[in-house]
C-alpha cells in the first residue's frame, strides 16, 4: 500500500495543450486536513512549479469580496485625472515602485501601472493619493489590508514548497517574515483593433519571467495572459473564477538549483467576450488584473537549498550565493 503521505493531492488539470499542464490545485486541505493531505497538497504545488511554473489556487482563503473591492478601488485610481496619476511616480530600480509607466520602443507595452512596496522603508515611502479625497484614504486602507493578506497567503505558500521539497514546514519562515514584496495594480486600457492589425509584434505586456520567489496574480474576466509551452508556443491562461494564478519566478527558482521552473509569460489583447457585442466593436476592451510580486527578505542570502545539490547525487550548485536584495536590484537595474 503506498504511503500516503508521498502521494500527490489530486488536482483539475485547468490547461493542457502544447505539452503544457497547468493544474487547479485546491489548497484548502493545506490549511485544515490532516498531516497526509497537507503533505500530499505541498507536493502537488511543488510538481507544478517543477513541470509548468504555473498553477491555479482555489480555496485560498482570500474571500471573493475582499478581491472584487481592491479592483474596484484599482478601478478608480486609474480612472484619476493622468497628472494626478503622474505625481505618485517612481523611478529608482531599488525601490521598484515605478510608479504610472512609461510606454517605450516601436511595440510598446499597452499598461499602466501602480507599485505599492512594503510599508515603512526608510527612504522609500509608497507614494499614496490619501492627501487628495476620501476616496485616496480609502484606497490607501484597501491596498494596505490586501498587501498584508497576499503576504500572509505568501508564507503559506512556501511552507507548502518547504514540505514538497522535503524541507521542515517552516524553513522559509526567517526568510520571508518581513514582506519586503511588491503589489502592483495593472489597466489594461481598451485599445483599436486596429493597433493590433497594423503592428503584429503589439502585445499588452511583452514575453518576460518574474524576478522573485512565486507571484500571486489575480485576473478580471477578460483574460489576455498566455504562458510558453515547451514547444515554444503561447498557450491562453484563460482565468478560472475565484482562483490565483501562481508562478514561480527567477529567484526561487536560482534557490532551488533550477529544480523549480520559472515559466515565460507575457499578455496580449483579451479574445472577444461572447455574446457582448463586442464581435462587431472596433475596440478591445480594457482590462484589469493584480500582481502580488512576492520575495525574500532583501538582507536573506540566497543559496542553493539543501536537497538541490551534492556529491551523492551528482549535482553542483549553479549559482553564487547572493542576497535577495542585490539579485533584485540587478535584475530591475537591467531593465531601466
């Protein structure tokens, strides 16, 4: 009889085309089942991340209230006049806080953006419209919760990861307790179609991977997201009501000697809604969408986990040990 704590937690196969397979994992067992099935659901996540990067997450513990108030809030921030939009800007690689973004190259990306870091760095204050309305307070309230529920949601994913990969459950905890993450609130805007036809290469956001740990990215209906399959191809990550997208990215990946995938990604224009009318509209819709960018403490050091590597198996390290905030800061140096 197989041992059930080395089974897999079963999950929904959400994408499968291409060679790429990327699973529905429901990870309310994680937080009230037995030792077995929390086990079972952290080895799940971990094959995910170390087949396709990718997954969805449902029973997540973010109730679809709390959800639908930050986008609507993300709503209403982006619909400010742009000079108001403009004086919250961002424009150092270490405070990743860019701000509204610039649209750059013959095939600029088609966004605008807000980053919100982690509250209290000295020298780095998020730059919030509370002195401008009630509604600015409001705003500021909302992205703090939500900031501090994805941080929270952040460590119970890496104590699944932990588990999957035979670590103690709380190994990461040292690691990520001081939230040194980025939530960055995204508007699509609606766009011609006829941008799309005249440039083939226009995209919403172009082909990238993430530089942290794993994202938590929360979609509107509209979708736009594809994912590169093995084969080279971009498959459609078409959103799936009341789940999270989440990836890993480059770091957690870098930390687990490349046993962890870190997936490329990018968005283009969202398909045409059915049955809205939107078949015979010259314009693509806007769309909205919610990255919680998750990484380690920017003091941690960063190297290959225990598990990764070694004579018995074979496998050197990779990479230099490095902390997490020199990786991050040279990655978003690079970009600039």
């Amino acid at each position: 009889m197989a041992n059930p704590a080395l089974e897999i937690h079963p999950a929904t196969t959400a994408i499968e085309k291409d060679d790429l397979v990327i699973p529905v994992i429901d990870f309310g067992p994680f937080f009230s089942g037995t030792p077995s099935d929390k086990h079972a659901v952290a080895l799940s996540i971990t094959n995910a991340f170390k087949t396709s990067g990718f997954l969805y997450l449902k029973a997540h513990g973010i109730p679809p209230s709390i959800v639908s108030r930050v986008f609507t809030s993300s709503s209403r921030f982006f619909s400010r006049p742009q000079s108001q939009k403009d004086s919250l800007g961002w424009t150092t690689p270490q405070s990743n806080r860019e701000g509204i973004s610039t649209l750059r190259g013959s095939a600029p990306d088609l966004k605008e953006t807000l980053e919100i870091g982690r509250e209290g760095v000295e020298g780095l204050p998020n730059h919030w419209p509370d002195h401008l309305d009630d509604e600015g307070k409001d705003f500021k309230e909302t992205m703090l919760s939500f900031f501090e529920t994805c941080k929270n949601l952040h460590r119970q994913i890496m104590s699944a990861i932990a588990l999957g990969m035979n670590l103690p459950e709380h190994f990461f905890d040292d690691f990520v307790n001081e939230g040194d993450n980025n939530l960055r609130l995204l508007h699509y805007p609606a766009v011609r179609k006829e941008v799309f036809k005249d440039n083939p290469n226009q995209v919403r956001a172009g082909e990238h991977s993430d530089y942290g740990s794993v994202t938590l990215l929360f979609q509107d209906r509209h979708g736009g997201l594809q994912v590169r399959s093995p084969k080279g191809t971009f498959v459609d990550a078409t959103p799936i009501a009341d789940t999270i997208v989440v990836n890993a990215g480059d770091l957690l990946a870098r930390w687990s000697n490349d046993t962890i995938r870190s997936t490329r990604h990018r968005v283009i224009q969202p398909p045409i809604p059915a049955g809205e009318g939107a078949a015979d509209s010259d314009t693509y819709p806007s769309r909205y969408s919610i990255a919680y960018f998750c990484n380690p403490n920017n003091n941690k050091l960063i190297e290959a986990l225990p598990g990764t590597y070694g004579e018995d198996m074979r496998i050197e390290k990779k990479y230099a040990d490095i902390t997490a905030g020199d990786y991050l800061v040279s990655r978003l140096t690079a970009t600039i």
